[in-house]
C-alpha cells in the first residue's frame, strides 16, 4: 500500500485509511436516509408524508432508489471487515480474541439500549447480536463462507420465503388489523414522535415500536443479509482486497462493471415495480428480491468507486477529509440521531411532518458538512472519538490515552 493512504488525516501506521472513508462515506447516506423520512424509523401514517411538493417527490424518489438500503449495506460489511481485521490484529499480537470481542459486543449492545430507548431506528442491537454469530464461523473456510454470504445478501431465503407465500391465500386486511398489538399503530407512533415528551418516547420505542422493528427485519430480509454482509467483510479481510495493489485496483474495475450492469437493470426495475413487502402477489415477490439485489448491486460498484478514486489520490480531495470521521463512526452515529431528534421530534423542533423531504434532505446534508469539520477538529487532538474511547476503556477494564500528546501521536 502507498504511505500516503496510511498517513492520510494522522491515521496510525495499522489503519487502512480507505476503510475509514468508507465508514464515512456510509454514514453520510445513511444521514441522507433518515432525514428523507423524518428519522422516522418505521411505518409513516401515510405514504409520501413528507412530500409537498414536486421537488419533495423527485428528492422521495431519488433517495429510496440510491439511498435507502445501500449505505446500511456498506456501513454493514464495513464492521465484518473490522472484524476481520481486529482479528488478524489480535494473532499477530498473540492475544485471546474471542472473549473480547464478545465481551465488547455486549458493551455494544448496553449502548444500542439507551440508543434505541431515543431512536426506533436503532441498527446497533443487530449488529451487537449477530456480531456474536461470527465468533463461531471465524475459521470456515473463506470460500464457503463467501458462498453463504453471497446467497444471505442477494435476499435468497426472502424470495423462498415470498414465493411460498404467494402459494398461500392472504388473510384479509380487517383480519390483520385486528392481530395488531393495540396502541401500535403508525399513527399513534407518529404522534408521540411529533409532539410526545422524551417519557412518551421511550415508552414508545422500549415497547410498542419492538415488534415493529423485529417485523421490518424479518419481513424486509434486513436480518439476515446484514449477517450476510459480515460474513462478506470477513472474507474481504482475510483477502486483503482494501490494501493498495495492481491486483485489487483491477479486482475492484471488474466488480464495478459487473455489478453496475446488475444495478442498472434492477434499478430500472425498481423504477417500474416499487417493492411491496411481504405479499402473496407473485409480482410483488419478484420486484422485492429485484429490489435486495438492487441494494447489493449499487452498494457494491459505490464502495468500488471510492476505493479507486481514493487510492488515485489518497492525500488530496475531498475523500481525505472524510478519514477523521470514519475513525469515529460509533460517535457520528450517534450524533446524527441527537440532530433528527432535534429537528424532527416533539422533544426538539417538532418539525416531523411539517419540513418537506427535500429541506429535511438538505438539513441532513449541512449537518454531515458541519460533522466533517467537527471530526477533524477532534481528531486532530484526540486519538479516537468520545464514545469509542468510552467503549475501548470499558472493553479493556483500563482508561485508554485519549490526547493525541498523551499516546505521542503527530499533532
């Protein structure tokens, strides 16, 4: 790999620096993701809630066809590569891995707790639960291991799934309703969150908002294609595809072509079809797995693209500024909910359903500007980002060095 990418931002000599601007790149759709639907997280009252005008609607559009779906995929086998790579970290050192790495999902897990208590759209709890499922796959074989990702991410056992429902006759909608869990109602979970307090709020997302969200996973194929999406970091990991080299420039070429004929043709489906999840309509079943390999596809030839056109130049541009932020992508996260609960929710602006999906975008996309400067700033004089130093010290049972003079790192 080039020394630059290495030293990009201040990164330490371990790092691979592409990988950090990926994380970035990741959260900054997923901003994007929330803000379109008023970091809602969960069944709107009606659709296009937030669509006032014709612009709201083209940015609606844009935004599920580009956006949702495809950030979470990276931001996903982003932390299999992290596992990947704490792994090799870990034998080279000759530590114990595995407890640790447990114990430190746990830690993750306490986090997405108080998280989600705030924000239905938590993604932390799955990834601190299914990150325990690849402790025991981590000497498989990369092959079969690929194998299984590959069908886990392309939504396979979704489609299974759909096309033995459309054997089945659906239950009518009055039957539906009424095996709803009282009081769970969209309508009901966007008032709280338009205007309830912060006890109404947590509430809401600690109970009434749990099958809800088990529901999306499961019935979307979230949960098992995140595993998936591990499983493929792993495997990307262990064959070093991020380090700088003739050989994985020209695999990532290849992968962007492939998978860019893939996105075009699903998206021009997803275009004509919009998925409808779950249905017996055997249509609908179609245009739902169309619509996970469309996810997969476009994620994919989006992380080949900014590998490439970092590693063209990895100490100029604007992907170098997005380095910092990716070194402290836990702590982003999290701020970015404390932004969509200010603006959108009644604890804050209470602008949920009354700001169009264009404006909210746009106020996404500031906020993602202000956090790249802000996370250059810390990491100028931090060595990592408030709650990941948190989540280090508590994984390690040790205040970890967090100034930069203290650990003696350039300033």
């Amino acid at each position: 790999m080039q020394p630059a990418a290495l030293s990009t931002s201040h990164s330490p000599p371990s790092r691979i620096a592409v990988v950090d601007v990926l994380r970035a790149f990741a959260l900054f759709g997923i901003i994007i993701t929330h803000s379109g639907n008023g970091f809602l997280s969960g069944r709107p009252p009606k659709p296009g809630f937030m669509a006032f005008t014709p612009l709201d609607q083209w940015v609606d559009t844009i935004t599920r066809l580009f956006f949702v779906g495809k950030f979470f995929t990276i931001f996903s086998f982003l932390f299999g590569l992290s596992f990947a790579i704490q792994l090799a970290n870990a034998a080279r050192k000759g530590d114990s891995f595995s407890g640790r790495f447990t114990w430190r999902l746990v830690l993750l897990a306490l986090i997405a707790l108080v998280h989600g208590a705030f924000f239905s759209g938590d993604i932390l709890i799955v990834y601190a639960v299914l990150g325990l499922l690849l402790v025991p796959v981590q000497k498989l074989n990369t092959k079969v291991l690929a194998t299984v990702a590959v069908v886990l991410v392309l939504n396979v056992p979704g489609l299974i799934l759909g096309l033995a429902r459309a054997n089945v006759s659906t239950p009518p909608p009055s039957a539906t309703l009424s095996a709803a869990p009282a009081g769970s109602s969209p309508q009901r979970q966007f008032d709280i969150k338009q205007q309830g307090t912060v006890g109404e709020l947590v509430y809401l997302n600690l109970t009434e908002s749990l099958p809800g969200k088990v529901d999306f996973q499961i019935r979307t194929g979230r949960l098992w294609m995140t595993y998936g999406l591990f499983l493929l970091g792993l495997c990307a990991g262990r064959m070093q595809l991020f380090e700088d080299s003739g050989a994985n420039r020209m695999f990532f070429r290849r992968l962007i072509i492939a998978t860019g004929t893939v996105a075009l043709i699903t998206t021009v489906i997803a275009t004509l079809k919009p998925a409808a999840p779950p249905s017996s309509n055997l249509t609908d079943v179609l245009a739902t797995f169309s619509f996970s390999v469309q996810q997969a596809s476009l994620s994919a030839v989006y992380l080949g693209l900014v590998t490439l056109w970092f590693w063209r130049q990895p100490a100029r541009g604007l992907l170098p500024q997005l380095a910092p932020m990716g070194r402290m992508g836990l702590t982003t996260y999290l701020l970015q909910t404390v932004f969509g609960l200010t603006l959108f929710y009644g604890i804050g602006f209470g602008m949920l359903g009354h700001l169009g999906t264009a404006a909210a975008v746009a106020a996404g996309v500031a906020f993602f500007a202000v956090q790249i400067v802000l996370s250059r700033w810390w990491m100028t004089h931090f060595s990592m980002g408030p709650v990941e130093w948190l989540w280090r010290s508590l994984t390690y049972f040790k205040w970890q060095p967090y100034a930069r003079a203290a650990i003696g790192a350039p300033l």
